[in-house]
C-alpha cells in the first residue's frame, strides 16, 4: 500500500487478475483460452512470486513444460501443449520468448526459493532445448517469433528471437556454473559471446546506441539482456529515453518489453521516469485502464469489448516493480538469505508499506517522507 490510490487500485486489480489464472495452469485468461502460454509465464513470474508463495504450483508448471517438450528439444508455446506454435523455429516449438519461460521459471526457482535442486532435475531438459535452438541457426540469428507481443510499435522480431536465443543460451551458462558443470558452462559462455556479437553486428546502428528501429521495445530489449557493448550502453539508454519521451512518457511495449522496462529503470536509478510511465491516466497504461472501469487487467492496451480479454495477467509485471522498487525488496543471495533492501521513492508518493515471506522470515519495508 502507498499514498498513491491509482497504484493502490492496480494492486488490487493485479492480484485478483492473478488468482482468477491459477487454477491447475497459470492460464491467460479464464474464460475465453484458458491456456498455459509461456511468454504469460515468463513476465509475471516475479510479480507472482512477489504476491503468493508459490514453488510447489511453478513446480508443476515447470513438469508440465518437460512433458511438453518437443521430440528435438524445443518447448511448447502451451504447457500442457494444445497443437499451437505461432512463429515456431521448427519441430512444433513455440516462439522464442514462450519457449525462454521453462528456463527463465527454473532459474527465478533458484533465484526467490534457493531450489538447487529444481536446477538439476531439470538442466538435461533445458540443455536438450538450447542445443535444439543450436541446431536451428547458422549465423547464431533467428527470424521467426512473435516480437514484443501486443507492443504497440512496428516489431523487430529477428531482433527479438535473437535476443531471446541469446538469453536462453545464457541462463543455461549460468545454472551450469551454479551445479558444477564447468565444461558446459565455458561451452554455453563461448556461444553467448558469439551471440552477442552477431546481433550487434546486424542491428546495431553503427556507434549510435540505436539498434534496429529504435523503438522503445528495440532498446530495452538489448539493454536488459546486456547485449549493448559497454561503449555504447550510455548512448543505448538515452536513444530508450528518447522513444519514450516521443510517446510524451506513454510506453508502448508489449508484455516482454514492459516487464523489461521497469526491470531496467529500477536498475539504472531511474525510478522518476519509471513513476511518470506508471502514473499515467490516458492511453495507453494501466491508469487509462482503471479510468475506463477495468476491475482486472485487459489483454491489450486498447480496451476491448468482445474479442481479446479483459481478465489477463500478462500486463501485471508492474506488480514485481512495486516491490523491487518502491519498496525495495531485493535479493543479494538465493532465497533471499540475504537481502538489499533499496525503496526508491519518486514522484507525489509520500509513504509506502508492504511486507515479503521468505524461507528466512518475513521482511517488511515500510518508510514515509513527512517534513521534510
């Protein structure tokens, strides 16, 4: 809870968005689809974590994505799989950023439980997937995917599907070096270099900082992931400010890029233009939303009466921003045996107070901003 009613409200509204999806399934909506998609997974699984304790149902989320698995190696859109595969690499996969959730969920299982355990029982299943990815490039490139999804933008989707390999291959490096295969995590390192490279060669323009079209979801994409080169990540950001300066500080991300977003703003200390986004009551944003009625997300920035959902979670990663930011609930150490607590107070808010359950105890963040 904090001083500001809107963010209040959205709280709400994020929670009861939640508890509507989660039976058996972490679906995308509960009435019209009712279906396990991945990319849904993959952005609200910290705000989720944030909201409820939840290893034993992302447990059974996790088995389901391995029963799903592909012959070759690839991960379902769905978990269970129910015949879909929109932008598929190939062998009924689904699109890169639907397929990143199984290793992305296992490594957040870590991250937030200190589950070791849930790294090794499922490391076969993620190294089969990546080396399935190897197999289906050959200048360490993708094409196929479905972008930044429901972004409001023109999508860069070789951008995307590349960003996402690279990821993939990535988070598999760093859960070998967390169980002990050093072989692997050297190998998996090498191609995460190579990776990197051959995306900023193709979409990097020049020295610029800009990358692709320069959109807000092009550049959050390659500094969340750290694609940008360390010379040019000053230059990245401030193209990022640029576009969402020229949408008069309205995002127009879709569900990966805007649980991105606030990820990055959080880290760069940029927490007033990550308010001034948050904060908005026009379209498009969840103010616009709430001023329009919503009593749960909307599937789409755009209100719609009878084709997409007016009950969906994907748009609820602002809620891990709630507590990463504002209140400042952070990990230094798997578990959260370890803590950094950070509130970052901006814009109006006054006050702000929420509490965390952890293996290790409750942690409360509670701080206010009176007289000065």
């Amino acid at each position: 809870i904090c001083s500001n009613k809107m963010f209040n409200k959205l709280d709400t509204i994020i929670n009861r968005t939640f508890l509507n999806n989660v039976f058996s399934v972490i679906s995308d909506c509960p009435a019209r689809e009712k279906l396990a998609y991945g990319g849904d997974i993959l952005c609200t699984t910290e705000a989720f974590m944030y909201n409820f304790y939840m290893p034993s149902f992302y447990k059974k989320i996790i088995q389901d994505f391995k029963d799903a698995q592909r012959p070759m190696g690839g991960i379902t859109e769905t978990a269970p799989f129910v015949g879909i595969a929109d932008g598929s690499p190939g062998d009924k996969s689904g699109p890169l950023g639907f397929q990143l959730a199984f290793i992305y969920l296992i490594k957040k299982m870590y991250e937030f439980y200190g589950d070791t355990q849930i790294l090794i029982e499922n490391y076969d299943a993620a190294r089969k997937q990546v080396e399935f990815l190897n197999t289906s490039t050959n200048d360490y490139l993708f094409d196929a995917d479905l972008g930044d999804h429901e972004s409001l933008d023109e999508k860069t989707k070789s951008l995307t599907a590349s960003v996402f390999y690279y990821l993939h291959v990535h988070y598999l490096k760093e859960i070998a070096e967390v169980i002990g295969k050093q072989d692997d995590a050297i190998k998996y390192d090498s191609l995460s270099k190579n990776i990197k490279e051959a995306i900023n060669r193709k979409f990097s323009i020049s020295d610029s900082g800009v990358y692709a079209r320069g959109t807000q979801s092009d550049q959050v994409f390659v500094l969340w992931s750290d694609i940008v080169e360390e010379k040019n990540r000053d230059k990245a950001m401030a193209a990022l400010l640029t576009a969402l300066e020229n949408k008069n500080w309205h995002l127009s991300t879709g569900l990966f890029g805007t649980k991105m977003l606030f990820d990055l703003l959080r880290k760069e200390n940029l927490t007033e233009v990550a308010y001034k986004i948050a904060n908005q009551r026009s379209f498009p944003g969840w103010g616009h939303m709430i001023e329009s009625g919503a009593t749960t997300l909307w599937e789409t920035w755009r209100y719609s009466d009878n084709i997409y959902s007016q009950n969906h979670p994907m748009l609820g990663s602002i809620g891990a921003w709630f507590y990463r930011s504002i209140l400042g609930i952070n990990e230094l150490e798997p578990g959260f045996r370890k803590i950094l607590i950070k509130p970052q107070p901006a814009g109006d808010l006054t006050y702000a107070e929420g509490s965390f359950k952890t293996l290790y105890g409750e942690i409360v963040s509670s701080w206010k901003i009176s007289e000065g």
